[in-house]
C-alpha cells in the first residue's frame, strides 16, 4: 500500500467552543490536505477532541454535568464548525473513544514492561488551568510567583507518581533534532527546542493521584492512578490510525508526514512526543510546525479571558471563503497575526471584491455580450506581446505554488496566484476589449476573451484547495463540462486546455463589495 500523506491537527479542549485560533490550524490542515489531493496523493487529516484532565471535569462540574455529558454537549461545536468551513477531514478523534482509551492503557503497560517508567514522589508547584507543575526553580525565577504560562496563581502539592524516563533520550532526541532540519518548523521553534533541551531534561510525571483527579484514562499497573491528560492525547495521532489494532493501516499512514500546532504547545510536542515515540519503537513525525497566534487588540484569543471572535458569526457576515482566504493570507504562517474586522473587510473589497470577482465579472459579461454567452475560439495563441506574458505567468505557477506550499508559505502561494488575477486584470485594460469589439475586430477580441475565461478556469483550480467554494462556483459560472473535482494539478500549468464553444453561466458578483464603516 503506498504511504498515505498524513496530516494532524491538536485535539481541542472541549472547555470552551471553538475560536479562530482553533479555526486557523484547521483551516491550514485543509488546505494542506486539499493540495496534496490535488497533486494526485492519498491525504488523511485528522482532527479531534481531548476531553480528559482536569479543565474538562472543573468545567462540566460548574455545569452540573458529568465529564462525559459535558463533553458530549461541546463536541457538537467543533463538529459543526468544521463542516462549517468545509474541514475535509477523514477521522474525528475523541480521546474517550474506547477506540484511544484502549491503545493508550496498552502504550501504557508496554512502557512499563521496557522499564522506562517509574514511581516517585512528585512535589511541585502546580497550575490548575496549564495542568502543569513547574519547579522550585522555575516559580522563584519568574517575578511574579505565579504560573510562567498563564500567570495566575499556583499550588504546592506533593504526591506519589509514576514517571516517564525522558531524561533518558535527551541526548538522542537532540541529535534527532540536529540531524533532522526539517523536524522541528519553522526555523525559530527549532532553536527554542534545542535551547531547551541544553538543561537536563526532568522526567514527565505521567499520571495523577485518583484522590485528586478522576478523570482520565485508566492506569493498567496501578489503581489509584489515572493517566495524565497531555500523555494520553498525544497518543491520539496514533490511536486513530490503527497502532496495535490493524497493523496493515497503521503502516499505510503512520508516520505522519505534518503535524500542526500552535506555538505554545511546542515542549509537548516536539520533546514529550518524540520521545514516547521512539520508546516505544515508532518513526517519528517527518514535521512538526508551529504556528503563531492571532491576537486581538494585542491579546491572544482566548475564551477564558473573554478575548474572543466567534467563527460562526464572522462567516455569517462575511462568508466561508472570505474568512479562510483572510486568515491563510494575511499572517506569516509561523508568524502571529493580528484578527480585525476592519483588517478582514479591507481584504476582502481588495483582493475579492476588486481583483477576484471582477475579473471573473467582466470577463463572463463580456463573453455574454460580445459572444452570445459561449466561449470564444481564440485566433492564435499567444499572438501579442501581452498574451505571452499572461500565458507564461499562468505556465509558471505551479511551480511557485510547489514552491511557496512546500514551504508551508500559504501568503506566497495566494500571493503568485494573486499576481496572475492581477496580470489578466491589466491584461483587460491594455487590450481593450472594448474598443476592439467597436471597430469590430471579432477576431483579436475572441483571443483575448478566450486568454481571459481560460485564466479563470486556472484560477479556479489553483484556489480549490484554499478557497473551494468560490473555486466551484467559478467552475460552474464557466460551465467547463468536466467536474472541478477531476482536475490535477498540472492542469493549472497547461494552456489552452479550456474548451471553446462551451456556454457560460454567469451569476452573481462573488464578492459583493462591503460598503458600510466597521
Ligand atoms: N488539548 C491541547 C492539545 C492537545 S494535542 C494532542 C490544547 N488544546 S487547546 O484547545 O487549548 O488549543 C488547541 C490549539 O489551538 C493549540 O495549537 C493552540 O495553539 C491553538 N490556539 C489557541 N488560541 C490560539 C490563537 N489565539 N491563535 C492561534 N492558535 C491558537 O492545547
């Protein structure tokens, strides 16, 4: 069986409904996955819920739930939300599915039977909302006396744990590390890892005294235990492909060729993981990325602190599309970004309303006024300077989106399409249909509105995996004949490929200009 592209995305807490930072990683993966499919590969995206720990029991008590029913009242959310914004994804994990629940207490007992786990007093100072202790050291380090991640208050606790020996493969991991470039993405991550992991490396506390916390998933060697959340999800990205349950499909997927995060869940991604990995005999990812943060008015979003924007409600008011081509376009992927309305509508009246729709707009009016609404038969390729020079960008951008894609660049790859919507738009005014439709020139005026439908038709393709709705409807406006579902990727780079004589069906502007102040 050949490998299967595989993609991940966090497992979302079910603390809280999903927000656009939540939105964003899976907004990315989907492209991701929609352009490997293009290019003609098997892509599986997985996506899912943690709903152990001690978050998701605070949360359902404060509602008067059980964990489980809690749980089961947010899951919907996230179910929605990614139908919502057309998530294409193949599997939906629950981390308490029998199905990870099982493996897990498995994972568990093989790690115990090798060794690498031990019991040990554990005594930190502890933050409910992180689920993390830190050290004597780390608390008496920061200024405030208080959580270095979130900042609020912490407790001093003392209990009986079982321990995983990551000490033990810090030399290792940091050679992996070193010898794998393109492990750890981007670039500035992977220099936070290493200067991480040049201090000794304590060993993971990998359980939780019952006493304290009921929920999680049970420890096979010990009945007073459970197992500590971040371990058990973690292990999610291999339960769901099959780890010790069907051999044949786990090696079809695993190892997962991109893993995405957001850049405060680094440390358990790129040193707890590894390592529980390759203890327990498994290939390590081929990447792991990190994206920024989408801050509002400086802050990060978080619900928890009421700094927040409901997907929901902005797609309503503005569209799917508009809201995934805003936030694949305007931040770095790796970088932060900042989340406006304002920010979000200026994209849209620019590179929507003026560039996009407008070309598509004039060119389908064109062809209903100027051709009785079929496409034209061109007279000869490529027969003007400025036909050339369209032609030859629309040749070269497969290979700039490869590029830009392979980079993780999805602003570069939106960006090089973006260049040939605004090559065709100048090529609109330089050739003047207009006037060459008056002085009756039929057969310079059907080349030129051919070279402009059949931008369109690359256009379309080349958008799919980022915009697939107005890809679609683009598709159909140009009523191509084959489904869009059907093109490759190289057929992006090969001119001429729209057939002539076909009739169009014009619709409504895409993107309705946004008048109104914010
Ligand atoms: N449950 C863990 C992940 C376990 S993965 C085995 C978790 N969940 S989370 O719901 O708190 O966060 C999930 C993801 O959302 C993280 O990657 C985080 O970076 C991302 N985001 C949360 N807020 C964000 C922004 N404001 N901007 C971008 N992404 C951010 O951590």
């Amino acid at each position: 069986m050949p490998k299967i592209f595989y993609i991940t995305t966090p497992l979302y807490y079910v603390n809280a409904s999903p927000h656009i930072g939540h939105s964003y990683t899976n907004i990315a993966a989907d492209a991701l996955a929609r352009y490997m499919r293009l290019r003609g590969e098997k892509a599986f995206l997985l996506t899912g819920t943690d709903e152990h720990g001690q978050k998701i029991e605070e949360a359902a008590k404060a509602k008067g739930l059980s964990p489980k029913q809690f749980a089961d009242s947010i899951v919907p959310a996230f179910v929605e939300l990614w139908k919502l914004l057309d998530i294409s994804y193949d599997d939906f994990i629950r981390t308490t599915e029998t199905r990870h629940t099982e493996i897990v207490e498995k994972a568990l007992d093989l790690l115990h039977k090798k060794g690498d786990l031990y019991a040990g007093d554990y005594s930190g100072w502890y933050c409910t909302p992180c689920e993390r202790f830190w050290t004597d050291t780390e608390i008496s380090d920061s200024a405030s006396g208080q959580c270095l991640e979130c900042k609020r208050p912490v407790h001093r606790i003392t209990e009986r744990n079982y321990f995983f020996k990551l000490s033990k493969y810090q030399a290792w991991l940091i050679d992996y590390i070193k010898t794998h470039p393109r492990f750890v993405l981007p670039e500035i991550r992977r220099n936070e890892i290493l200067s991480f992991l040049a201090n000794p490396l304590q060993d993971l506390c990998i359980t939780r005294p019952k006493s304290r916390l009921s929920w999680g998933i049970k420890v096979p060697f010990s009945d007073e235990h459970v197992t500590y959340v971040w371990f058990d999800a973690l292990l999610n990205y291999i339960t769901a492909p099959g780890f010790l349950k069907d051999e044949k499909r786990f090696a079809s997927i695993w190892p997962a060729d991109m893993q995405f995060i957001g850049k405060d869940i680094l440390r358990p991604h790129a040193v707890y993981w590894p390592i529980m990995l390759h203890a327990l005999g498994l290939e390590l990812p081929r990447t792991i990325f990190a994206h920024g943060w989408w801050l509002i008015e400086g802050e990060k979003i978080s619900k928890s602190k009421g700094v927040a924007v409901n997907p929901i409600d902005v797609v309503e008011k503005y569209g799917i599309d508009a809201y995934r081509y805003f936030l694949l376009r305007e931040a770095t992927f790796g970088g932060d970004g900042v989340y406006s309305e304002e920010a979000l509508v200026l994209r849209l009246n620019s590179d929507l309303a003026n560039d996009l729709g407008n070309l598509v707009y004039r060119t389908l009016t064109m062809i209903e006024k100027h051709f009785g609404g079929i496409v034209p038969k061109p007279d000869k390729i490529g027969c003007a300077v400025d036909d050339e020079k369209l032609i030859q960008l629309a040749k070269g951008l497969p290979s700039k989106i490869n590029s830009a894609m392979g980079a993780l660049n999805y602003g570069g790859t939106l960006s090089s399409i973006w260049e040939l919507i605004n090559c065709a738009n100048k090529y609109v005014e330089t050739s003047a249909p207009w006037t060459l439709a008056k002085q009756g020139e039929t057969t310079r005026l059907s080349t030129v509105i051919y070279n402009l439908a059949e931008t369109l038709r690359i256009v379309s393709i080349a958008i799919s995996p980022f915009m697939p709705q107005t890809a679609k409807r683009i598709w159909e406006q140009l009523n191509v004949g084959t489904p869009l579902e059907k093109c490759k990727f190289d057929d992006i780079g090969n001119w001429g490929l729209l057939k002539p004589g076909g009739k169009i069906k014009k619709g409504l502007p895409l993107f309705p200009r946004i008048e109104k102040k914010i």
